[in-house]
C-alpha cells in the first residue's frame, strides 16, 4: 500500500481564525492524506517539535492577523536549525502578495490566499512533496 | 392558539395554477433542480397565505406571533416607531498600531459623521498578554490597538468626550479588564460611570467555539462576566454588559439557524449562571445585547433577525420568568459578513455589503458596522472605510427602507422562513439542553462540530460551483495584485515595549505590588473581582500582570484540537 502523506496544520501566533485550517485538514484528510491539527496558539518552537515527532512530510500554516512575516520565517529557520531539509513548508491566510517574494525567500514553498480551492492545495503538495 | 381567524386552508386557484406551471417547466425547466437559501434551506417556488404560520389564522394568530413593534414577543422591532425615531448607530469596528495612531482614526470616524465607537483591541491585548510578552512577538497593533495599561487607554480617548460618545469593545476574557481603564479614564476626564454608554463583548462561550481569544477555563470565566452584571447594574447602569454574539459562530461557517440557536444557547447560559450567582434577572437582563452576522441572502437574513428577537423573548419570560418588558427585548449590534467578502475583484465587495446591510436595516438592528471592501486583503484604508460608512447612510437617506417599520412583515416568504429558522433554533436548543447547556455542548465539541460540518459542506459547493461566489468560481479577471493596502509599521511593536517598559520605571511599583496581591485575594475568594481590578488600574498595573494574577489562581483552558 502507498505510504500516506502525513500534514501537520498549524496555526502559529495568537490568531484565532481557524475556519480555513479545519477546512484544509478535512480536505486533505478527505483526500487520503495522514493529517495532526495542532489547534491555536502555536510557538514557531512547537509546530517544529510536533513536525518532526509526528514524522510530517507538510507543515500547513495558517495566519490572518498579520504576524505571517514574523512567525512563517521561524519555523523554516527552526527546521534548518534542526537539520530537517525535506519537510515542504506552507501558508495560507490573508496574505498580501508584496509579502510572498520574502515568504518564498525564507523557504515558504507557496502561500495561498483566500479563496484559493482546496483541491489547488491537495494537488500542490502532491506535485511539490520533498520526500518520496 | 386562538382560533378566531379562519385559516384559508385552501386557495382555489392554486391547484391550476400548480398545474399550469408543471406543464410549462416540462418545457422550459427551471434553472435548478433544488433552490435553496444562503444557508442551504430549501426555498420553495411560490410563497401564498398558507405559509403564514400561525398568522395564517388571521388576527388573532397574526397578533400572538407577529404582533407590534416594542410589544412582546418582539418580532417587529423592539422600539415602537424603529428608525422613524431616529438611526440606527453608525459604528465601525475600528483599531490598530498604537493608542495615537487609532485616537486620530476615531476623531476620522466622528468627523465622517460615524455615531459610536468600537474599537478593535490587538491579540495580546485580547488574550490578556503585554506586548512585551514572547507570545506577543509579531502581532502588536496588527488586528487592532495595543493597549497595556490605562496610560494607553488615556491616550486612545484624548479629546474624545466620553459622556457622549457611546463606546463598544470587542474583548472578552480580559473584558473586566479594559472596562476597569474605560471607567478609570471616564474619570479623569470628570465624567462619572454612572454617566458612561457603551458595551463589552464579555462573551466567552463563544470565544472557546469560534473565535479563539480565550484565556480562563469556563467556571473562572463565568464568575468574571457574572461579577461584570452585578458591578454595571450598581455602578454602570446604562452599559451593555455582555454582547452575546453569534457573529463569530457564523463567520465559522454556520448555518443562519445555527446562528440563532448557539447565540441564544450561550445567552441561557449565562442567565442561568448570573441567576445562580444570586442576581435577579430583571436586574441584569435588560443590560443583555446581542451580535449578529448579515450575510448575502436578504430574506434569509431579515427572518432570522426577527425570529432571534421571537425566541429571546419567549425564552426570558416563560423560561427565566423575568417581568421588566426591557429583559425581554434582545437588541443587538450587526456587522456584515467578512468571510463573504472576497480577495478577487474587491471592489465588489461594495455591493455584497450593502445587501448584507440593508439586510440588517430590514430587520430591525440597533447598530451597524459596514464591513470595508479590502478586508480580505488587509485591514481597510480611510477611504474604503468611507465607502463602507456612505453605504450605511445611503440607505438611512435614500433607500426607503427606514421609513415604516419592519416593511417585510406580511412577505408570505419572509414570515416563512421567520417561523423555519425559530423551528430550527428550537430544535437546536432542546438538543443542547439535552447535552447538559452550552458549557456542557461546547466542552463535548458538539457546537464546534456542528459548524464545522457547516463550513465545510460551504466550501465544497463552491467548489463543484454549485454555489457561485462572482469574481471567485464565476466571471473571473485576470488581475494585478492590489494596490494601496493599509500596513501597520513593524516598529510598532518596539515603541509599544519601550513605552511600557518607561512605565514600569515611573510608576508606584510598591501601589501596584499591593494592589496585585489585594486581587489575587479576592480571586481566590468569591468577593466580586471588580473594585479590587478597577484599584490595580488605577495604580497603572499592566493587562498582562492583571491577567497573570488570574491565571496564577484560575488557571487556563486547554481545548482539545478538533477538525
């Protein structure tokens, strides 16, 4: 049987909006995807803790107060820090486009804004996945 | 029911007429097999009087369901004359950087001729953390003002009067809090409490379902928004003391229904948690308001409000037994939809919410927030808040719609879907009852999951574009990014931690220091926490040093992450 790919969906920062999170995690789970929600209020520190506990191949970040520039670059630094090169980094939320240059800069693979359909996510991690 | 009308149990016309049509849909077939309203409610051809309800019965039935305007149970409006008295208030939701940068957006407000404010707090405010704090690192002044300690708050209401300006804060565990800085600020400006209007959002239930700013475990927090009813009906008479919303439940992506019925469910809970506490509900009901989304569906959206006020009303008198005709009147702000507004084309958010608006106009709303055009993209710029508060004039001004009271009345749709969503709100509430209160039903997760199901069955009929959202799924553009965003400057953050740690050097730490350990007595004990939260602010102790004190006592909710 083909291994599951395993999503951790993280919401970094004090932002409470998890609509699109839970959104996403179902999608992908519909999809056949392994999926861990880490639920509100994570540190950069603890959404890396959980990714490499949990073996995740794709952390899905979600932010809509406007803390993404600060908090998504942590988590990639946190990761290179650790030694961790393969795991394929994510976000979404309400994201302005100026910022995405420098959100790629810092290792976010893609950032999706909203209204973006959950399929064009499922088949970005499909075509994107850094571990076979 | 009485029985004094005649309900037309038949109409004789309608038979051919049904006839007639299932002969030319067969021809020509409708656009859709199945319509269905905004929140999914299958919506029916053609509405006649057998759709009426009890009203059907004719006057009796009509004056027992429907009824007047300002007379039980409320259907029509909670003021007699509604906006032929005056408008409703004109308030927009608004807050962000620091204290001076929102003091100069309100006076901008006040000058565009808004009528309230309501101020938007940044999240460690909202959560009760200074903007020192670590977990505070990259969100100081984001989604709202940073305000650490009454010196913030002073400046945030400078030249501000505050006996006149009616004042709304969106904040909830931390709500005792910051009303304690508006009441201490009210003071130095000379007016007394007993003189202050305005409202908290005070509502927790609603935090640990949807909207995420929680900081206590439920039983804490409950004494909190209790000691709040009890201080405001001795001390701050004419303030709304909670704001019971369901704003945030359908920004979730519940149904309308589902709107209704876990607003009111949480509104029994905290009736019910007052009640015990020793209060009686005439003396806090009449200050209870509520928060209510306006979507996309006009109907939908006008029914649901006013079989809110239908439920609300029988529910204070024939369950809580209360007999002040005010505890029974559930007033309440709304704000339009900003999970429907969309990134793509954002200029048409315009038209989205002025339905969503007018929507609320028709259903009898006491105040209003018009959401901006570029809220999905960012927070919204002087002049698309302009164009959001224009929206809210022009139709006071020049649509008609606040020119007789409640004009939808009688619509054998609207009084259709009227009577459905109190149905459904029914439904919802034996159920929650059921499960042993809202505590109880949101502790378990089953409000959460309800919505949750909502949100999703949503989204993936816009994506097999059985829903059409124009601009997302439906005549799309190919366009540039968007230009002229509002960006809160980065260095808010540090000139928000030196201005603090400046504080912390020039104020009485020994006053503080007592004042501190005078709350963490009386938390500990079941006095109301109030007066000693009003002394330690006086004395400029910090948001976060407040909120510790009560974390160290109360300790804080850990949910459990569902999806």
């Amino acid at each position: 049987m083909e291994k599951k790919i395993r999503v951790l969906v993280a919401k970094p920062g004090l932002d409470g909006h998890d609509r699109g999170a839970k959104v996403i995690a179902r999608a992908l789970r519909d999809d056949g995807m392994e999926v861990i929600y880490t639920g509100l209020r994570q540190t950069p520190e603890q959404i890396v803790d959980a990714a490499i506990q949990e073996d995740a191949d794709v952390i899905a970040m979600s932010i809509l107060s406007g803390a993404h520039n600060h908090l998504f670059p942590r988590v990639t630094e946190l990761l290179a820090d650790k030694g961790v090169d393969d795991v394929l980094v994510l976000g979404g939320g309400v994201i302005p486009e100026d910022d995405i240059p420098f959100l790629k800069g810092k290792g976010i693979a893609a950032v999706f804004g909203p209204g973006t359909p959950t399929k064009a996510t499922i088949e970005f991690i499909r075509a994107n996945l850094k571990r076979s | 029911m009485s029985d004094t009308g005649k309900r037309p149990d038949s109409l004789p016309g309608l038979g051919p007429w049904n006839a007639c049509v299932d002969k030319s849909t067969a021809r020509f077939p409708e656009r859709r097999k199945d319509f269905v309203t905004g929140s999914g409610a299958p919506v029916a051809r053609l509405y006649t009087p057998l759709d009426l309800g009890p009203a059907a019965f004719g006057g009796a039935g009509y004056e027992e369901s429907i009824g007047y305007p300002g007379e039980y149970p409320y259907t029509r409006g909670v003021q007699n004359t509604m906006f032929r008295g005056r408008f409703w208030t004109m308030r927009q939701y608004a807050g962000f950087s620091t204290a001076e940068e929102s003091n100069k957006r309100y006076k901008f407000l006040l000058e565009q001729g808004t009528t309230g404010l309501s101020v938007a707090f940044d999240l460690p405010t909202q959560i009760g953390y200074d903007s020192d704090h670590p977990l505070s690192q990259g969100e100081v002044g984001k989604v709202g003002v940073a305000i650490d300690s009454l010196a913030d708050m002073e400046i945030l209401f400078d030249g501000i009067p505050m006996d006149k300006v009616s004042t709304s804060m969106t904040i909830n565990a931390p709500a005792a809090v910051l009303l304690a800085m508006y009441v201490a600020v009210a003071e130095k400006q000379g007016v007394g409490a007993d003189k202050l209007n305005g409202t908290i959002q005070n509502d927790i239930l609603k935090e640990y379902v949807a909207r995420g700013t929680y900081i206590f475990p439920p039983e804490p927090s409950m004494r909190l928004i209790t000691d709040i009813f009890a201080y405001c009906a001795k001390d701050v008479p004419n303030w709304n003391t909670i704001s019971i919303s369901g704003y945030h439940i359908r920004e979730a992506g519940s149904t309308a229904s589902q709107e209704v019925a876990f607003t009111l469910a949480d509104g029994v809970a905290y009736v019910e948690a007052a009640i015990k506490a020793g209060l009686d509900v005439d003396d806090f009901g009449p200050r209870l308001s509520f928060f209510f989304n306006a979507h996309n569906d006009l109907f939908e959206e006008v029914a649901k409000y006013r079989a809110a006020r239908r439920v609300w009303a029988k529910i204070m008198k024939e369950r809580f037994g209360a007999k002040n005709p005010k505890s029974l009147m559930l007033r309440f702000h709304t704000q339009t939809g900003g999970s429907t507004l969309t990134a793509q084309q954002p200029d048409n958010n315009v038209v989205r919410v002025a339905i969503q608006a007018l929507a609320a106009v028709l259903g009898g709303t006491q105040s209003l927030h018009t959401n901006s055009r570029d809220e999905a993209l960012a927070l919204p710029t002087e002049e698309s808040v302009r164009i959001a508060l224009r929206t809210q004039q022009i139709i006071a001004n020049e649509s008609g719609a606040a020119e007789t009271v409640d004009p939808l009345a009688g619509s054998y749709y609207v009084e259709s879907l009227t009577n459905r969503i109190e149905d459904e709100a029914w439904t919802y509430l034996k159920r929650i009852d059921g499960l042993g209160g809202a505590v109880r039903a949101i502790e378990q997760g089953y409000v959460q999951q309800e919505i949750q199901d909502s949100a999703y069955a949503y989204q993936m009929a816009i994506e097999s574009g059985d829903r059409v959202v124009v601009g997302l799924n439906k005549f799309q553009v190919k366009e540039g990014p968007p230009k002229g965003l509002l960006r809160v400057d980065p260095a808010v953050g540090e000139r928000q931690v030196a201005k603090l740690h400046a504080l912390k050097e020039r104020r009485d730490n020994a006053a503080v220091k007592a004042s501190l350990v005078a709350l963490d007595l009386a938390a500990k004990g079941d006095a109301n926490l109030m007066p000693p939260i009003i002394e330690a602010v006086r004395h400029y102790a910090t948001l976060g040093e407040i909120c510790d004190v009560l974390r160290g006592v109360f300790g804080e909710y850990r949910p459990s992450a569902m999806f």
